[in-house]
C-alpha cells in the first residue's frame, strides 16, 4: 500500500556550465524529467547538417537530441530503436513528453556507464547533426534523417569585474516551454561562471531580441544584490516567453544579442524624501526637484530633477511623483491589456518601465478612460457616456489620474528605490 511508479528522470549531459548553475537549476531540471549531470569537454563547433547514409543511426546506436549546441551543450542521450529509411524510432519512452517538437538529433558515442542503485546512465557526447526529432511521445520519440531543426542563434558578449571580456556563441532549440528556461540556464551561467557566487554583486544586462519583420525588443537592465544574476537572466527570458506564449502568426525569433557587465558590490539607494523649489508654477516653466537618496552605508546624496511643465497644461491642482519604474509601472495602463497583435505586444514590452531607473510623473485627477494599452485623458461627458453606454462591456476603464508628462531620469551611480510625491499649482 501507497505505493507507485515513477518515471525514470532523463539525464542530460551540460557541457560547458559550472555546478553552480546546475545547483540553481537543478530542481527545476528534475520536475520537468531532466536529471542534470556535468559533462567534461570543451565547446563544440555548430556544424551544418551531415548527410545521413545507410549506417547512420541503425538500431541500437546511440543517439542525442540537444537542446543547446555551441559554446553552452544539452543533450540527452539514447539508443535508437529501429531505422525506417529516413525515420527513427528511439528511446523507448518520453523524453519530455513535447508531442511536436523541433530539437536537432544527433549522432553520438558512449564514453562510459555511470554505475547507481538508483539510477545508472551512460555519458554520452554528441557528435554531428543528422537531423530532426519531430514527435516526444509516450512511447518514445520520433525523428527524421536529412531535416534541420529551426534554432535561435544567441550571442553573449561578457565583461567580467576585472575587465575580462568573452563571446558566448551557441543555440538554443525552438520551443514555447524550453527556449525562456533554457535561456534562463544560459545567461545565468555567463554571468556567473567568472564572478563570485556569494554576496552581492550588480550585473548590466543590454541588447535586443531580434524578430523577423518586426522591430527587436530592447533590452536595458541593471540589477544589484544577491540575486542580480537571477534578475539578469530572467530580464532575458521573461520577454521571451511572452513572445513565444503569445502564438501569433509569423511570431519568429531570428536571434538574440546580448552584453553582461558584471561587478563586485551592490549599490542600491532608497529615495527617502523629496523638495521642490516652489510650489505654484505657471504652464511652459521648469521645476527644480531635489531628491535625497540613502545608501546601503548610510550616506545621502542628492540629485537634482528638472521637470517641465508643459505649455498647455490647464490651470489647478498637479502632483509630481518620482518613482522606481516598478513601483510606477502597477499603476500602468500597459497592466490590463490584452495585445491585438504582435507589433503592439512588442511596443508594449519596449515600453514597459525598468526597475533599475527613476522616472518623474506629472498629473491630475480628471475623467478619463484607458482603451487597450492606451489612456486617453479629458474626455468630454458625451465621449464617456459612450464608452460607457449599457450595450457593451470589457475593453475600457475609467482613469481618474490622468498623466500630463513622464520623463525617464537618466541613471546614476546607484540603483534608487523607492516613491515620493509632490503637490503643485498651475496658476496662469
């Protein structure tokens, strides 16, 4: 009684990542069936695909469906079941359970058996591409000599503390659950595998995914703290897996470019007060803001916010509030929206408050309405009572802030959290 079958984990070969990165991800590996093991051996070149012939993957040989290929290597391996001219049939159970997928499958050999009661594997090291594994099923995989896997080229520019540099080159395989962890695994690795992995530490994280037909999505993040790698590395694969979960037609990821810049030390600040120069304004002139930070130390510096009025804002009551993007971005209208389509999803990510600036905000209470990702200020009696009439539901929301001006500050030495307002009057 109680108990019950299990299934068997897949071992999957890491070839070029520090046991770090297996440590963090290791529970997340094994829920999804993968166990990880560290693999001995140096990068491998991203070969083309080799042209099978009649002694390519015949029954009982070793086979490899990679995940990654280049300087970063996952693979899992197995034996080939039986060879139908161009078909393979191998494994004999799941792999990750994917049913369609696209993951290069490889020739392999077998360096040696890994004696365990509990769970013995072979170590394998995948050897040329020869083509495609298109179904993970309960009874095994299915996969087609001669066809190439669609893959996402990544490249890693890395600075290290001590002014190292490196280029990471490497691919990742196509898929809506695999491609964000994947990434996520990746960019980790990068950024940790020369630096500290204990204590605080600020990672820089730039570049842009690339998607064909349409502008790439921007990446400008800095992270500070003990966990600045898991930030980084998640600034990359969170867009990503909104991209890939959103299944919109001729949605492709041609490529993806990244820097890391990494550094000892984390220097984070909390926005602790604010003071302005006047409180009455007139529509057209510029404010002086003083913001007073505090550091981790305990020291307070101060930074000095101009803000713009702008000259055709009415006569009343306005505040100033300046704010970390993530404390600014709740209130968002880019919160509630459902995208239409794939271009506006994109502007809406490029778009999306970072958490690592300051931004000053200007605006008043007035009526309004937010239509999809869009706020759409003053609007007049007649205008709302058609939005709001009682035949139609869903699509809008009132707003009674209204947003007069938003500027981004331009980053300082330290990461500011925090939210302070200000009142003021625009006299004419």
């Amino acid at each position: 009684a109680g108990q019950s079958f299990q299934p068997i984990a897949t071992p999957i070969t890491f070839t070029g990542f520090s046991q770090e990165t297996l440590n963090v991800f290791g529970p997340q590996l094994l829920q999804a069936g993968l166990m990880p093991v560290s693999a001995v051996g140096g990068s491998a070149a991203m070969t083309p695909l080799k042209k099978a012939n009649e002694t390519t993957l015949l029954g009982g040989d070793s086979v490899s469906m990679q995940l990654t290929r280049g300087d970063y290597s996952l693979a899992a391996a197995g034996t080939v079941t039986w060879r139908d001219g161009e078909k393979i049939y191998a494994f004999g159970h799941p792999f990750l359970s994917l049913g369609v997928s696209d993951l290069p499958m490889s020739e392999s050999h077998v360096v040696t058996v890994i004696p365990n009661i509990n769970n013995s594997f072979k170590l394998a090291v995948p050897d040329a591409m020869v083509g495609t594994m298109t179904q993970d099923r309960a009874t095994g995989v299915y996969g087609k000599l001669g066809q190439a896997p669609k893959m996402i080229p990544v490249r890693i520019n890395v600075e290290t503390s001590r002014g190292q540099t490196d280029t990471i080159n490497f691919e990742v395989a196509k898929d809506d659950f695999l491609t964000p962890l994947l990434l996520n695994i990746t960019v980790y690795n990068s950024a940790v595998a020369q630096e500290r992995s204990l204590g605080d530490s600020t990672v820089e994280v730039t570049g842009e995914i690339k998607i064909k037909g349409e502008d790439p999505v921007r990446i400008d993040r800095r992270f500070a703290g003990g966990q600045a790698t898991q930030f980084a590395a998640a600034a990359v694969a969170v867009p990503v897996n909104a991209l890939m979960k959103s299944r919109f037609d001729g949605m492709e990821i041609s490529g993806i470019e990244l820097n890391l810049k990494s550094g000892d030390g984390s220097k984070t600040a909390v926005l602790e007060k604010m003071s302005i120069d006047r409180t009455q304004v007139r529509a057209g002139e510029t404010v002086e803001i003083q913001a007073f930070a505090r550091t981790n130390s305990g020291k307070i510096f101060v930074q000095k916010i101009p803000v713009k009025i702008p000259a055709d804002t009415p006569a009343g009551a306005f505040s100033i509030t300046v704010g970390d993007g993530n404390s600014l971005q709740q209130s968002s209208a880019t919160q509630q929206f459902v995208p239409r389509d794939l271009a506006e999803l994109i502007q809406t990510i490029n778009k999306i408050k970072l958490s690592d600036r300051l931004y000053a905000q200007t605006f008043r209470t007035t009526s309004g309405a937010i239509i999809g990702s869009n706020e759409m200020p003053n609007l007049p009696p007649s205008v709302l009572a058609t939005l709001n009439n009682d035949r139609t539901a869903g699509g809008i929301k009132p707003a009674v802030q209204t947003i007069v001006s938003e500027m981004q500050i331009a980053p300082s030495e330290f990461i500011i959290f925090g939210q302070q307002t200000l009142a003021i009057e625009v006299i004419k």
